[in-house]
C-alpha cells in the first residue's frame, strides 16, 4: 500500500468530525452500547481518557504528543495491559505500515498499544478503513471534544473515498 499524502483541500475536509462530538460521560452513560464492540482510541488524550473511563480499548493508538507538544506517556497507559506494536508514520501522512499495526491488532487475541514515532493523527483513517462494521473508533477533536464514529458502510465509504484522493498526492 502507498504512502498516502494529506493535501490543503483534504486537510480542511478533515476537519469536520467523522461522528458525534461527544464525552467519555455520554458514553460512561450508556456502557451497553459500547459492549460487544472493538474499540480503538486514537491519540494520547483520549486513550488516557478512556481508561480512565473504565473502558477496555482493543486498541491504543498514541504518539507521545499532545497538540503537536511532546508529552509523558500516561501511566494508566503505560501500565494498560497489552501487547505492544511500534511503528513510524510521518506527520500529514498515512503509510502502509499503519494499517497493517491495526489490521494485526484487530486479528490479534490480546488488546494492543500502537506506539507512533511520528504523528498517529491520521491512523484514525487507517482505523476506519480496517476495522469491522459495528466498532467504535474514538478520537480527540482539536478544542471541540471527543468524536465517537461507529463504523457502518456509510462511513467505510466516506473514508475509502478520502483515502483515493490522498493516493492521488502519493509521495
């Protein structure tokens, strides 16, 4: 699979949420309807977050960065019980080896953190891409809040569609 390469158009269209802003409070209101789910978090803040929630993410997806500013990893991260898989993946792009670190964490029968060395802001759309219909994924909304997107074909084809225009700006 190419590099896929985010351009100025595609990067405002991003912008806008893939699902519901929300909050881990919503969500910690209705836990039946994150039961029976893969749940992959992407971003530090919001694997953090959800831990802390009480939740049982599948999958970590972090970079040791918050709003492009360095950070620690979390402890209740660090400490989060789960077979560990470190890739690299520049900033304001998506390469192969992101979607297959997700691919291997859906299949793999342990939860899995997918450390970044990079920028893991994009593996939102690997995530999408890869993960079952009915999986939650969630991600953090630059000072929005926490967007919750339950995969469907809607949004599968949403994201193949962004994904073909970005090959079309392949490195």
């Amino acid at each position: 699979m190419p590099i896929f390469k985010l351009n100025e158009k595609l990067r405002k269209e991003l912008k806008k949420p893939f699902g519901n802003i929300t909050s881990f409070e919503e969500i910690s209101k209705a836990p039946d309807k994150m039961k029976g789910r893969i749940i992959i978090c992407v971003g530090d803040k919001t694997c953090e977050l959800a831990l802390k929630h009480g939740l049982n993410p599948k999958i970590c997806v972090y970079d040791s960065l918050n709003l492009r500013k360095k950070i620690s990893v979390p402890n209740v991260i660090k400490n989060y019980n789960a077979d560990e898989i470190k890739i690299k993946n520049s900033a304001g792009e998506l390469n192969s080896e992101s979607f297959d670190a997700v691919s291997s964490a859906i299949k793999s029968k342990n939860n899995v953190k997918i450390i970044v060395e990079g920028e893991e802001d994009l593996i939102t759309l690997a995530a999408i891409d890869v993960a079952p219909e009915k999986s939650i994924i969630l991600y953090g909304q630059p000072n929005e809040g926490l967007v919750m997107v339950e995969v469907d074909g809607k949004i599968k084809a949403e994201v193949s569609d962004i994904l073909n225009r970005m090959k079309e700006t392949r490195v």
